[in-house]
C-alpha cells in the first residue's frame, strides 16, 4: 500500500513537470516530449499531475482532444482510487 502512493505520488510529480517542459520546450521551439509520452504518463497513474500541470502551465488546453483524455484520465484514476482506500480502508 504505502508503495503504491510513492509510485503514484511520484509519476503524478513526473507527470507535472513533463506537462513544464514541453511548455518550455515549446516556447523555445525546441525537441518536444511526444504527446503519446505524456498521454503514457497520465494512463500510469500520473493522470492528476498531467492535468495540474496542463493548467498551470497553460500547455495543450486548447487542444480538445488532449484536455478531454486527460480529463477522463484523471476522473477515472481518482474514482478507482477512491473505492480502491475505501474497500481497503
């Protein structure tokens, strides 16, 4: 259990600042992290960091498809979350 929220808490950090550095990336027009990269990171668990970092950067909200399948992401990963403590809670 404990192992789990490391490995989640960690891909959701990774998540966030991958989210920065495309950004960044982008600004400066640089080697960009493949969306299928970032789209990999959200469906491992990293869904909430991806999001976070999707609007605190401003990165990628107005593409729709990417806003909408990071979205369902994350909704999906905190309600599977949520009945995942409170079975074992």
């Amino acid at each position: 259990m404990k192992l789990l929220i490391i490995c989640l808490v960690i891909i959701n950090i990774l998540g966030f600042f991958a989210m920065g550095i495309d950004k960044e990336r982008a600004q400066k027009k640089c080697w960009r992290i493949p969306e299928k990269t970032l789209f990999a990171i959200a469906l491992l668990g990293g869904g909430l960091g991806v999001w976070l970092g999707m609007y605190m950067f401003r990165h990628k909200t107005k593409h729709d498809y990417f806003v909408k399948v990071i979205s369902v992401v994350m909704i999906i990963q905190m309600a599977f979350l949520f009945v995942f403590l409170w079975r074992v809670g």
